[in-house]
C-alpha cells in the first residue's frame, strides 16, 4: 500500500519546477562564465545545468571535459546572491546537503578569495565555470567566455 | 575539516550511490559517536551503560579523472542500535571499499563493498546526520548494511527535476562471515533503486531486490526469542519491495521508509514502516518523533515510539536525546532512555 501511496504522490507533484523561478526573479547583475577552451559551453547555456554543476550533481560537460566550478567565500554576498538565484537555496541551507555528500567522498566546489581571481581561476582551467558581477565581464579577460546572466529583477 | 553544520535541513535530497568526487588522491575524513543509555526494558538497567561507542574512518580519492575510491572503516562497539541483544565488536570492519569509474554522469560502475541501496536511511546512516539515536528496524533488519559486488548507478536531469538510480548485483560471496556475524547478510543480491526530486525539498524513491539472505537464528524460550548461536539462510531468492519519501524545508524535516520481504519457503513475510518527523524549535534545537512498526519481532509485530530533541551547534557536535518505549514489549527492543553525541570530522 505504502508504496502505491507514494507512486500516487509522485505523479501528483511531479509538474512544474520552483527552484530557478524565484531565483530568476532577482539578481540581476551575476553572470556566469567558463573558460574558453570549453567548446561545448554553448549547448549548455542553461541555468539549470550550472545548478547541477554547481551540486556536483554532474561533472562532465558534453564534450567529455570535467567540469571545475569554482566558488567564493561563505561569506561574500555575491555567493549568497547565487545560491539562492541559481542553487534554489542559501549557503547556511545548502550546508547539511555538502554534510551528506560528505559522507560519500565529496567537498563543495573550492572557492577563491576575489571576483578578480575567479576569473583567473577560470582562464587557467580548462573545464571550469564561475560566477561574477556582470560589471566584470562586460568585456571578458582573455581564457574566460560569459555564458550568460541571470535575467533582470522583474519586480524591480 | 568538517563541513559546516547549519541550522537548516536540506531541501535538496539524496539520490541512490552518490559518486565520489574526489580533488585529489587521498582525501581523509570520518565521524565518532558516543551513545548512552538507560533502558527500562527488557532488563531494568541500574547504571547509564555505553551502548554505542564508534568512530568510523573515511579515505577517498581520484585516481585518474574518472576513476575513484572510497573506504569507511568502523571501529565499533555497539550493545545495540534498536536491536539489543546483538553486540558487535568491530575492531576495523569495511563498512564501504570499492572502486568506481564514471563513463558518464548517467553511467557509473562500482565494484566492491559498499551501502546497500535499500531506502534512504542506510546510504546517510552516519550518526551526525541521523535524526534519532536509535535506527528503525525497517532500515536495515530485512537486508544486509552492505554488500559485496558490481553496481551501475547515474544521475540526470528531467524537466529540471534530478533523478539517480541504482542496479546492484551482489553474487555468493559470503565475504561477511566475520564481518557482520550479528546482523542479517546477503547469501545473494539483484536489485534496484530510483529516487528523484519531485519538488524543491520533496524526494521520493522505490527500491526493488531479489535477495537470498542469512541472519542469526531465533530461539523461543518462556521469555520470548532470543538469539541463537547458528544463523539460519532463506531456502529461496525473496522478493524485496521499499518505499520512501523525505520532504524537508528549512524548519521540518519528514521522512517515511518501508521495506516488504515477501513470504518463503518457512519464512513469513517481514517488514516495517517508520516515519520521522523534525521541527526546528529554535536556532539549532528540533524536536523529535520517530514511529515505527515491524513484523514479526519475537514472532509477532512490535511498535517503537522514540520522543526526544536534536541539538545541532556548530561544525562539530551534533547531540540527540529522548525516549525510546515499546507498544508491545519485546525482549530485545530496549525501552528507554537514550543520549548521544556524534561528530563529522
């Protein structure tokens, strides 16, 4: 019975996904970039793979690189702007999920201490993907390709 | 060291055999808990008595890109989990050992030791990052912790919902003889998991299994079953059916999880179902409630009810208290008074 019940309850709720939405909503100045040796990162352009890289729920690109992302600080507003645009969740929410991949032999992406040296840390690395404020990369630094920005707040 | 702990549950979810993702080649880390009780039932206890004291050792690594290992190693000496009766000492067991090569993120394969993947419990069994100090029977009594063998498992991405799945095989071994001598192990395996993120917070997943499986034999005595010296060994593959679900935000944290054993040959069917409710009270303070019923248990079904608080501070002491009782005494359920502290590291 338990598990009809829940067979039932996974088709009533499989419609529709909240996670981006909100997030796509604010935070409007963040844009993601990769490096440009990534010749696939067009096809990938997607706010919910870079969710999923960002998780270290998949780790290849499609060309078969691996995917490097790169994080700033626990304590830099522009990292909290991202997770909860772009992860669905804060940093301190996100902290118990990092706690259980833990548990299987997985860290959180690295993080770097500046904007400025996530794009060198994307320049430099084949396969990685960042994020920074769209004032940094109206014109990209040589390496680093901007594969998109989080849509403008509508709400103002 | 240890990630940091936050106040928050997860409102991610877990899927079946998460990959290792390791940044180096050697990569060392693990969790401790010490566990204290005072159980009324099934012997009055007179002193507070050291029911678990554990540390497990966890070493992970990438060998090549797409090559890794993972190793748990258990130094335990546990008088019970919700099953006393049953001491193990391990001295250093395996708890997990194997390699695995990632061909793609919808296709990896595993061979070796590693966590059964039946429900949600036993892959995040970790003390630290359990919400009771007992265990439900439901999640581990119908099948073996770990097992020995071959696993496909993946994880992808439809409609912005993740999904994983899990195809084990876990061939006639008997590796365990010395490993797990208290615990129910796999004679044989065929199974399957999937789970997904139906919604922000909401995880759902089935498992299915084909399993031949050995435990320690129960005798009846006037007091109720007790457990025997030999182990006993299903006649025939049994058919495993689970179902569990977890919704969490960032104040509650519900999870259910049931396990069917069909009927076999002298064997009646066996099960459970648990379901644990956390509310956040305040800051990192949740309270508690865990329910439980499992049959048979000395020949006839058994209700667990367990009442208590979870403290989670800071990165490195999570400390959980409460009560155990028992609907239907058993002889080897103990009922009682339980504290513990656990640790990532």
């Amino acid at each position: 019975m338990v598990p009809v019940l829940l067979v039932a309850l996974l088709a009533a709720t499989w419609g529709g996904t909240a996670t981006l939405a909100t997030g796509q909503e604010r935070d409007a100045a963040i844009c993601v970039v990769a490096n440009l040796s990534e010749p696939a990162r067009d096809s990938v352009a997607d706010l919910d793979v870079i969710r999923r890289f960002f998780l270290m729920r998949e780790r290849f690109w499609p060309s078969g690189a691996a995917v490097h992302p790169v994080n700033l600080p626990a304590s830099s507003s522009l990292r909290e702007r991202f997770s909860r645009a772009a992860l669905g969740q804060s940093v301190q929410e996100l902290a118990p999920y990092w706690n259980e991949r833990y548990f299987h032999g997985t860290r959180p992406p690295p993080t770097v201490a500046s904007e400025a040296a996530v794009l060198l840390y994307v320049a430099r690395t084949p396969g990685a993907v960042g994020y920074v404020e769209r004032s940094q990369v109206e014109a990209p630094p040589a390496g680093v390709a901007r594969l998109f920005c989080l849509p403008e707040r509508e709400d103002g | 060291m240890a990630m940091l702990f936050a106040c928050v549950s997860p409102a991610l979810g877990q899927l079946p055999a998460p990959p290792v993702v390791g940044t180096g080649p050697l990569q060392v880390g693990g969790y401790g808990a010490l566990t204290l009780s005072f159980a009324e039932r099934p012997e009055p206890a007179h002193a507070v008595e050291v029911s678990e004291l554990a540390v497990a050792v966890l070493a992970w690594g990438q060998i090549s890109p797409r090559t890794s290992y993972l190793a748990e190693l258990d130094m335990a000496k546990r008088t019970s989990e919700t099953w006393t009766g049953r001491e193990t000492d391990r001295r250093l067991a395996p708890v997990r050992m194997y390699l695995e090569y990632t061909a793609s993120d919808l296709l990896r394969f595993r061979a070796g030791r590693f966590l059964t993947p039946i429900g949600q419990w036993n892959e995040q069994h970790a003390e630290p990052l359990t919400w009771t100090p007992t265990r439900p029977l439901t999640t581990y009594l119908p099948f073996a912790k770990s097992l020995n063998g071959l696993l496909v498992a993946g994880e992808g991405s439809a409609g912005g919902h993740d999904l994983g799945y899990a195809v084990y095989w876990a061939p006639s071994l008997d590796l365990d003889r010395d490993l797990s001598a208290e615990e129910s192990r796999f004679v044989n395996a065929f199974g399957a998991r999937v789970a997904g993120v139906a919604r922000p917070g909401l995880t759902l997943g089935l498992s299915v299994a084909r399993i031949r499986r050995s435990r320690p034999i129960e005798e009846a005595d006037t007091t109720g079953a007790e457990v025997g010296e030999g182990r006993e060994e299903d006649g025939s593959g049994r058919a495993l059916l689970g179902a569990d679900v977890r919704w969490e935000t960032g104040r509650v944290d519900l999870s259910a999880e049931a396990n069917w054993l069909a009927a076999a040959e002298g064997a009646p069917y066996e099960g459970g179902a648990s379901g644990t409710a956390a509310v956040r009270v305040y800051g990192p303070l949740w309270t508690v409630l865990r329910g439980e019923t499992y049959r048979p248990v000395d020949g006839r079904s058994v209700r667990i009810g367990f009442a208590g608080v979870t403290v989670r501070t800071g990165p490195h002491l999570v400390l959980k208290a409460g009560r155990q009782f028992l609907h239907h005494p058993s002889s080897r359920i103990p009922d009682g008074w339980f504290l513990s502290f656990s640790s990532l590291f």
